[in-house]
C-alpha cells in the first residue's frame, strides 16, 4: 500500500515537472537510491530526470557534492546544511532545473549521532534558493527508508508550489516596475515638453529686442546726402 501512495505522489511531481518542463537530480545518503528509483519507474524518466548520486559515506559527500567536512564535523551528516549543500552541489554537477537530497538516520541503531533514528532532512534547491525541511518517523530500517523517500517527495511537491508562487509574485512585482518606470518617464516627458513650451513663448520677445537692436544700428549706419558733390 505504502509503495503506491510513493509512486501516487512521485507522478504528481513529474506532472509539475512536465507543466514547467523542468528537470530533477537526487543526492541520496539513507535511502541509498530508492528515490532515484522511484522516479525513474516512471515511463518517459529520461526526459525530465537527470541523474542521481548516492553519497552515503561523509568522503563521499565531500567529493562528490562539495559538502563542507566542517558543517560534517560540526552539524553532522543528518542536518540542513549537509542536506542542502547536496542538493545544491547535485543541481550544479547535473545541470538541473529542481534538486531533491536526503540524509537521515534510518536505523535500526543511530550510529553514534545524538539525532533519533527515523530523523531525516530533505534539501531542495533551484538556481534561485534552497531549503531543507525536516521530520522524524518511526518504524523499521525498511520502513524508514520507504518513509524518508515519500517524505522527500511531499516536501518537493510543497517546495515546487511555493516556487511557483514566487515567480509568479516576482513576475508582478517586474510587470509592476515597468508600468511605474512608464509612468515617471511620461511624467518627465511632460515636464520637458512644458519647459520647452514656456521657452517657445518666452523666445519671440527675445527675437523682437534684438531686431529693435539691429533696427537702430542700421539707421545710425547711414549716411543722407543732399544730393551734391
């Protein structure tokens, strides 16, 4: 049942992804490729589905999706910032329009790490932004890993939503420059055009002192003869 609720929600992603005609990449740890998986049951996968990692030992991680050691030593493998710099290092090695990561504890021990086992953290990253939500489930290592996996799934279908939401404003927000920008530029002609027209009206008066002018030193300019020699 829980494998068709996963690929229930994989084709409702797809569905956006084809509206959009985006593409996907997935970095996985836990899950150790189920996501991937999971997406490319899907007929027609080559066209919006790019490629995949599976980075489960931290060296991994590093070489392969440019995860900070550090933010490893310091935050831990399971956390939002490893969980979106794989997202973000997948979108740029993949070339990739949408990037989905996981990294969690998936059981049936936790490995030494002070996070419980069923937490995981699912990044996302565009060319724009990146987030990472996270969650924790209970039940088996198999069960985690299906869980983890349908969870990544809702948080992208949510993701994609919001960002869509956020172009959409963005594209208001450019349409709304624009229509301000014409405005003070009609203001501004108008304002040139009335200069302009006070100095036509203002011009004739100067025109007419300065033929005044001309006027007077041609009169003084000639010389009346009385007509002999």
């Amino acid at each position: 049942m829980m494998d068709a609720v996963i690929q229930a929600t994989a084709a409702r992603f797809v569905r956006l992804l084809k509206t959009r005609h985006a593409t996907v990449t997935v970095a996985e740890s836990c899950t150790g490729g189920l996501l991937a998986s999971t997406f490319t049951d899907i007929a027609g996968a080559s066209a919006w589905f790019k490629k995949s990692w599976v980075t489960y030992a931290n060296e991994a991680k590093v070489e392969e999706l440019g995860v900070s050691p550090e933010d490893l030593k310091t935050r831990g493998a399971v956390s939002a910032q490893v969980a979106i710099q794989m997202a973000k290092g997948a979108l740029a090695k993949a070339n990739a329009t949408f990037a989905i990561s996981v990294t969690g504890i998936a059981g049936p021990t936790n490995e030494g790490s002070s996070k419980p086992i069923g937490t995981v953290y699912v990044g996302i990253a565009t060319d724009t932004w990146a987030n990472a939500i996270h969650t924790q489930i209970g039940g088996t290592r198999s069960e985690n890993k299906r869980g983890f996996v349908h969870f990544a799934l809702l948080t992208a279908l949510q993701c994609f939503d919001e960002a869509m939401e956020r172009e959409a404003q963005k594209i208001v927000e450019e349409h709304e420059a624009m229509i301000e920008a014409a405005r003070l530029e009609a203001l501004a002609q108008a304002e040139r055009e009335e200069r302009e027209q006070k100095a036509r009206e203002e011009a004739p008066w100067q025109d007419e002192a300065w033929l005044e002018e001309q006027e007077e030193e041609v009169i003084l300019e000639v010389e009346w003869s009385d007509g002999e020699e």
